[in-house]
C-alpha cells in the first residue's frame, strides 16, 4: 500500500479503483440490450439500488462514439452481484429489456507487449525451400 501512495500521491479520499485495486476482488455484471440512449450515469443510477456500484461502463464505437448496446457494472461484494442479477435480468431500463449475467473475462487480449519473436514457423520452412542457396 505504501507504493502505491507513492505512485498515486497520498490523499484522504480513496478513489473507487484503488478500492477495487487493494480488495483485488470485484464482481463485473454483463448488461445487454441497452438503449443506445443510456449513458454510464444512469446504468450507474439504476444499478446502485442494488448495492455498491464501482463503476458503469457503457461501451461506444472508437468512431462514432455512439453506444454498442451493452456494458458493464462492477460491484463491491457478490451479495450485491447476486441481487442486482435477480432484480434487474429481464427487466426494462430506458424503454429497453436488459440482460443481466456475470462478465466472462476477455481471453482475447493478451496481457503487456507482444513479445517478437520472428515470423511465423511456417514461412521459415517456406524460405528454406525457396532460397536460391542451392543454385
């Protein structure tokens, strides 16, 4: 913890990530079906019936900036979780029915740098092949 006052600077208040950050537990909440016209302050509003909401997240286009229909919560305890999910799947929320399960987490995305290691293995045997060396 002392590092991190370092890092960040020592203040009073604690912001929502280091909570998050030094429980190193939190419960993300899937939502989809979201209006294009909810934004992060009412999924945050709606949600925080529930419990203690760390953060709303509506996710945009990088180019339009215009909602892709779903987001995600992350809650303080799994309690809240839980009832957030019975409250709130399939129930309406801006004029839409909403979706509501625990997020998986994105295997997709490597964690850091990619490490370069060269091309591929098959385009070595490839240029082996091809090499004019034998000539």
């Amino acid at each position: 913890m002392a590092a991190i006052r370092r890092i960040v600077g020592y203040t009073n208040s604690v912001s929502p990530f280091l909570l998050n950050f030094r429980r190193a537990i939190s419960f993300k909440l899937f939502i989809g079906g979201l209006s294009f016209h909810t934004t992060e302050k009412t999924l945050s509003e709606a949600f925080s019936n529930y419990g203690q909401v760390i953060e709303a997240k509506v996710v945009t286009d990088r180019v339009s900036e215009k909602s892709k229909g779903y987001g995600f919560v992350t809650f303080a305890s799994q309690d809240e979780a839980e009832n957030a999910i019975a409250e709130m799947n399939e129930k309406a929320l801006n004029g839409r029915v909403v979706f509501v399960d625990y997020a998986k987490p994105d295997t997709k995305r490597s964690m850091g740098m990619p490490i370069a290691r060269g091309p591929p293995e098959v385009l070595n045997k490839q240029e082996i092949i091809d090499s004019p060396q034998d000539m």
